[in-house]
C-alpha cells in the first residue's frame, strides 16, 4: 500500500492464475471417475473401500497443510526478530495461516470421511486408538492456533503466541504417521511400504490420481487464502493511515 | 487497577472454549457404552474381487473336479458376504463422499461471505478518502 495513494492499490482479492480453477476442477472430476468407474471392487470391505482414496489423500493434504504451517510459523518467529526482514516475515506467516486453514479444513474432511468408513468395516464409529486420538488432537490443536490467529489480528504478540502454538503441532504430525506403528490399531497399513498395498493396477493408477488432484486442490486454495490475507493486511494498514490522515486535518 | 488488554480477554475466552470442548468430549466418551466389536480388519493390502480361473480337470480326474467345485462353493460364499456387506456399505459410502462435498462447500460459502465482507469495508475506505480529499 502505497503512502500517497491509499486507494490506488487497493483491488479486492482475485484469483492470482485464472486457469487453476478449472485444471483443479477437471483433476477431481477424473479422480472421481476413476474411483467410482473404474477402481475395482475390494475383496473384503466391498463397495464402501472406495471412500479410502478422498479420505487418505484428505489425510496427506491435511498433514502437509499442518507441517508447512508450523515450518512457516517457525521462521516467522526467527524472521521476525531480525532487522529488515519484516516482509519476508509477513508472507510466511500468512503462508502459515493459510496452510493451518487448510489442514483444519481437511482433517474435518478425516476426521468425518475415517468414521463413516469405520462402521461398516470395524463396526464401530471410533476407536480410541492413539492414531485417531493424536489426529483429532492435533486438529484441535490447529483449530486452537487458527481462533487465536483470527483474534491477534495486527497484534505481534497474538501472532507470535499462535505461531508458538503452531510450531508445537509440527512434531504431533510425525507422531501420527507412525502412531500404528509404534502403538499398533487397527488402520491398514497399506501406505506404508511395508509389502501388500494396492494389488490392483486400477487402484494404484485411482489412488495416485486422487492423491495429485487433491494436493493441487489444497494448494490452489492456500493460494487464494493467501492473497485473501494479504489484502486484509493491506485493507487495514489503509484504515490505520487514513485515520492518522483524517485526525492530521481535523 | 490496570484494564486488561482485549486479546488477553479474548485469548482466555478462546482457551477457556476449546478446554470446555475437550473437556465435554472425553466426558461423554467415559460414560458412553464401548460396543463389543467383531475381530477387526487390518488388511495391510487392498485386493479386486476377480476370481482367478479354476484349473482344468482332466477327463476323469474326481479329485479335481471336487476340488474345484468345492472352491466354486467358497467364492459363491464369500461373494455372497460382499453382498451382505454392500447393502449397508453402499449408503456409509455416498455419507462419505456427500459429507466431504458439503463440508468443502461451507469452506466456500465462509470464504465467499469473507470476502464479501472486505469488499463492503473497501467501499467504506473509498468513501472516506473521497470525503477526505473534498475537503
């Protein structure tokens, strides 16, 4: 925002790269072609196996979205302590801002796709396996640093308090990727490497789909939060210097 | 008696919400009935329902010719259990997938009110600054 001209900058927020809505949207019409046309049926969960392809690739884009922000919100804290990186400061803590909305965002998506899929197959909704406890607590966790951060505003102090709260959950999604491992459960362990997986090379060819249109789905939208962001940062910078200008005159 | 600042009120509020959400949670769970559940599945691969042919039998081989007709009778059952299995799997599935569009939906309808929002308070900055420069 420029000093002198106040309003000449000032544009509501558009989308930066007006053909993405449309590759995003055409990835996940494919992906859902794949999963409902083309997948086959799984040998013993049946039908109800095909919420596994949203629902894991929700759970990678929710885990990225976690990490990058407590990454984001840890060099925020370094930057901006540091003299003439307050720029660099600012976009990487509304990078980190738009990461948490979005792993929020899809962790619901987890955390509600996960049990629907649970009942028929485990025959209960939830389990207190400490997978699912540790993703709901992060989730929690991520809801906590998103409240704070939409109070602190242009508060330092409240952004710096929500970017503590954030870096804190980065470690939380290690544990959650290895929870079955180290603690066991009841989760298939067919992302793991570990032999087995997807036998079928329909569902791999579905799987992998379903993963790349819901990461570019999820980065799209930390795109337009992030110029959204941006323009409230700017929106109330102008407010504060037309106050100061309104005050000089009167 | 110094005032307390408006994010310290608002962060206590904010905590003080989400520890009473947490609180409520592991409260109803504690008195909830834990159901008694089946041996759980944990596939550590996901398989497609074909059945790989039957191998042939020699012209009269018996053995095999029950062999085989025994492992008909095996995949009629297990297909016969898929069946049973899709009647309600079926509905948890279209749940799944309704409740991931709706939720991604109220996403865009907050965004789209947000933005709204800021386009209001963007007229109202214009306005000012038009009224500043008039006088």
């Amino acid at each position: 925002m420029s000093a002198s001209s106040p309003d000449a900058d000032l544009q509501p927020a558009r989308p930066g790269v007006t053909w993405m809505p449309y590759v995003v949207a055409a990835a996940l019409l494919v992906a859902l072609f794949l999963v409902f046309f083309v997948a086959p049926r799984e040998r013993t969960m049946g039908e109800v196996q095909r919420i596994f392809y949203f629902h894991v690739a929700s759970a990678f884009a929710a885990l990225i979205g976690w990490v990058g922000c407590a990454v984001a919100s840890l060099a925020y804290l370094f930057l901006s302590a540091r003299q003439g990186m307050e720029v660099i400061a600012k976009i990487t803590d509304r990078l980190a801002h738009a990461l948490g909305e979005i792993g929020v965002l899809f962790g619901t998506i987890v955390l509600i796709t996960g049990p629907l899929w649970a009942k028929p197959v485990w025959k209960t909704y939830w389990t207190w396996e400490p997978r699912l406890v540790l993703m709901m607590l992060t989730q929690f966790l991520f809801i906590g640093y998103l409240v704070l951060r939409a109070y602190a505003k242009k508060d330092v102090a409240g952004r710096k308090l929500a970017a503590g709260i954030a870096v804190i959950g980065g470690p939380a999604v290690y544990l959650i990727h290895v929870a079955v491992e180290l603690w066991g459960g009841n989760h298939p362990q067919v992302v793991s490497g570990q032999g087995g997986g997807l036998q079928h090379p329909d569902m791999q060819l579905t799987f992998a789909v379903a993963i790349a249109s819901v990461l570019l789905f999820a980065a799209s939208l930390v795109h337009l939060r992030m110029r959204h962001h941006a323009f409230t940062d700017e929106l109330e910078d102008a407010y504060l210097e037309l106050s100061d200008r309104e005050d000089a005159r009167s | 008696m110094k005032p307390s600042s408006p994010l310290g009120a608002r962060f206590r509020t904010a905590v003080l919400t989400l520890s009473l959400a947490v609180v409520a949670t592991l409260g109803s769970v504690s008195r909830a009935d834990v159901p008694v559940r089946e041996e759980p599945q944990r596939p550590s691969a996901f398989g497609a329902t074909e059945d790989a042919p039957l191998p042939t039998v020699a012209p009269g081989d018996l053995q095999g010719l029950l062999r085989n007709c025994d492992a008909e009778r095996e995949r009629a059952v297990a297909a016969q259990k898929l069946c049973e299995q899709d009647k309600t799997g079926v509905d948890f599935l279209g749940a799944a997938y309704a409740a991931l569009w709706i939720i991604l939906m109220a996403f865009f309808a907050l965004v789209a009110i947000r933005q709204r929002r800021l386009s209001a308070e963007l007229a109202t900055l214009r306005e000012r600054l038009a009224r500043l420069g008039e006088r």
